[in-house]
C-alpha cells in the first residue's frame, strides 16, 4: 500500500478522478457510447474484420457496467441477469471443453455481454432516443437495399436460377448476406412502424418515420428471405394485436388481402407459394439439415462448442445425404442446442420466455413485436451467423426485458480515494 500511497494522494489532491467522473455523467458519454454504436452498427459491415470494432465498444460497456455495480445504488440483478450470466458462462466454457477456437467463444460472450448495460439503459428518455436514431439508420440501410435492386445491383448468388431466376437477384444493402440484412431489419422495423402511429410525432416527424417503415418493409420483401417475410408478417400481427383497440380493427380486412394474392407479380406469388413445399430444393436442405443436426445433439448433449470450426469438426458424421457443406443449423434454436448443449437450449428458452412477458406485461409492444418476428425468421435461419448481430438481438432482447427505470448514479472513484 506505501506503494499507491503517494498516488492516491495526488489523486485525492487534484481531484483528477472526480473531475474526470464528472464530465462523463454530465455528458453521458456511455449512453451516447451506445446510442452511437447501435446507430453505427451496419456501417461497420464497411470494414473487413466489422468485429474487431464492436469488441472495444462491447469492452468499454461492460466494464461501465461493472463499474456501476460499486455505486452507492446498484443495478438489480434478478433472474433475466442470472439467465444471461449462465448463458455467457457456457459460452466461455466451450473454450475449454468444445472443438471450436477459444477466440469464437470469447468474442461471442463479450459481444452477448452488451445485455447487461443494454437493460438498464433504456429507460424512457434513452428509449426515444433509440427509436429516432435506429429509424434514421433504418432508412439509409433500407434505402441503399432498395436502391440496389432498383439499379440491378442486387445479388444473384443467393437465387435458386433454376426456379426463381426471375426475381432480379436478392438486396443486400450494407451485409454480405440478404438473411443477415433481413435480420437487421426485423428487430427495428417495429420501432419505426410504432413511432408512426405515436399521436405525439405529427407533421414531418410522422412523415420521416413512415416513410422508413414503407422502405424497410419493401427491403425486407427485397431480401426475398422467405423466413423473414414469415417473420415480417407475425410482427405486423403482434403490433396490430397489441397496440391498440383500434389497430385491431384493421384485422377484419385481413381475409381482403387473400384476395389481392393473385394480383402479386408472378415472381412473388411463385416465391410465397413455396413456402411449405418440401420438394423445394431450400426447404428439403433444411430438413434434412435438421435431421443431422438433431442426431449431432443426442450424440454431444453438452454442446460441441461455439464457432463454425466446431460445426465443420463435428457435423460431417452426422450430416444427411447432400448437407455435408452445411455450415450452420439454419435454426436458431437448434444452433442454440448444438453449440451449448441442452442445458443451453433450456436457458435460452426461459431468458425469451421471460423476456416477452416483461415486455407484454409493460406493453412494450414494438420490442415484443421484434423479438417474436425475429424468432419467427430465427426457426429457419441462423441469427447470429455473423456474430456481431449477438449485439442488435441482445440490446433488443434487454429492451423486452427492460425495467425502465433510470438508476441513480454516484461517483465510486470517490468512494475509493476517501477509502484509501
């Protein structure tokens, strides 16, 4: 301790660690740390390794989270914590135990870690502030996919030419991917939709939100992902279900829309009407995916570890004829099963379960709507193939489960010098 005395004495002195705690509470810098980077989210995907930069930002969260742990008010830390802190514990141990690389399970657990400082930021004035931010990210993201396919940009890689060479390619926007930018697009379509409707946003502000919920429903339709259009449709349900009495009325013209199907484009109706059709060459993939997938779980009921070179390790034995390739579960919660096991799968199942519940109990009806359209989509695809899309379904996942409250801060610096 003679050591750091003559340190914390200067310290104590100049009030340099005060002086510091107080710019960044007057300020807020790790709100607007959040707000920024949840903002900035798909233009990381500009960059070569997009998540080596959210590593930092995740690091800087977490450890402000810790930090508010030593404040004279802590965070309450309930079962959803719990749940999520098991969850990040079996990420990690799959370091150890699992076939994949330690660095994948690590990069996931601090990138699923952005939970715990996501939940207690979003009480009411931070949440608006989400909403406008994602909605103008919402729109330039939405915007450059149609854009793409307006301009014959979009990618054909991603189309079965045989069966659907005439839909002109699948939007990508700002992701490599159309499943990854359908993703995207189903946790904050919601948010847009719902400050739509909000009778406090008038005039150009109703306009600004309404035109993003028109582009980003037309780029998801884009995508052609029919999981996401699957998902696109039940958010639009919850939102028509929950918002309001009157939003529910509009579901008596529901049967109406049935009637307008045959006057989809025919590359449309061909798309939706293979939705369900097992001799369809993607649908059998899956399927037969899912067998393997499902034989690979009974034989490792602990997890095979987290991370694509875990997958390609262990699934080849297991694989049904013609998915040998495959690189992932193409199902969230079987994916889930694999990589954590079946304990894994039954925390992630309570943590959602408890997390639409909150968000239902407080008529939290946009997060709801994302989260559940999300899962939707989550049943056929894998969510997290890319794994910095842990932090938007993680921070939307915290504002289901959100106690919006604001907590009460103190310096813990203070704290400490007067202690020593």
């Amino acid at each position: 301790m003679s050591f750091w005395a003559p340190v914390l004495h200067f310290l104590r002195q100049t009030q340099i660690l005060r002086k510091i705690n107080a710019f960044i509470e007057r300020f807020q810098i790790p709100e607007w740390a959040f707000l920024i980077f949840l903002f900035a989210f798909p233009f990381f995907q500009l960059f070569e390794h997009s998540t080596l930069w959210l590593l930092p930002i995740c690091l800087f969260l977490l450890l402000w989270f810790v930090r508010s742990c030593f404040q004279a008010l802590k965070p309450k830390f309930d079962f959803a914590d719990f749940l999520v802190l098991l969850f990040l514990l079996l990420q990690i141990s799959t370091a150890f135990v699992g076939a994949g690389r330690a660095v994948d399970s690590l990069v996931a657990a601090l990138l699923t870690s952005v939970w715990f400082f996501a939940r207690r930021f979003f009480y009411e004035e931070n949440a608006k502030k989400l909403v406008f931010l994602s909605s103008f990210a919402l729109l330039i993201v939405s915007a450059i996919g149609v854009g793409q396919y307006l301009f014959g940009m979009a990618e054909l890689r991603w189309v079965d030419a045989k069966r659907f060479g005439d839909i002109g390619g699948r939007v990508t926007s700002f992701f490599d991917n159309p499943n990854i930018l359908a993703v995207y697009l189903l946790l904050y379509f919601p948010f847009s939709l719902w400050a739509t409707f909000l009778p406090q946003n008038k005039g150009r502000w109703r306009f600004f939100y309404a035109t993003t919920t028109i582009l980003c429903a037309l780029c998801i339709l884009l995508t052609w992902s029919r999981g996401a259009w699957l998902g696109f449709a039940f958010e639009i349900l919850i939102f028509l279900l929950f918002h309001s009495r009157k939003s529910r009325y509009w579901l008596r013209f529901a049967p109406f829309l049935l009637l307008a199907v045959p006057l989809l484009p025919s590359n449309f109706k061909a798309r939706l009407f293979s939705i369900g059709d097992l001799g369809e060459s993607s649908i059998r993939y899956r399927l037969q995916t899912w067998r393997g997938t499902l034989k690979m779980i009974g034989a490792h009921p602990v997890g095979i570890g987290v991370g694509e070179r875990a997958w390609r390790a262990i699934y080849p034995p297991f694989a049904v004829s013609g998915t040998k390739t495959v690189m992932h579960a193409h199902n969230i919660f079987l994916q889930v099963a694999t990589e954590l096991g079946v304990v894994g799968f039954i925390v992630f199942l309570i943590l959602i379960g408890i997390a639409l519940l909150y968000a239902f109990r407080k008529k939290n009806i946009a997060a709801l709507a994302a989260i559940s359209g999300t899962l939707i989509m989550g049943m056929f695809d894998h969510l997290w193939y890319y794994p910095g899309m842990l932090v938007p379904f993680f921070s939307m996942l915290a504002f289901c489960a959100s106690n919006r409250q604001k907590v009460t801060k103190k310096s813990c610096f203070v704290d400490i010098l007067h202690e020593n």
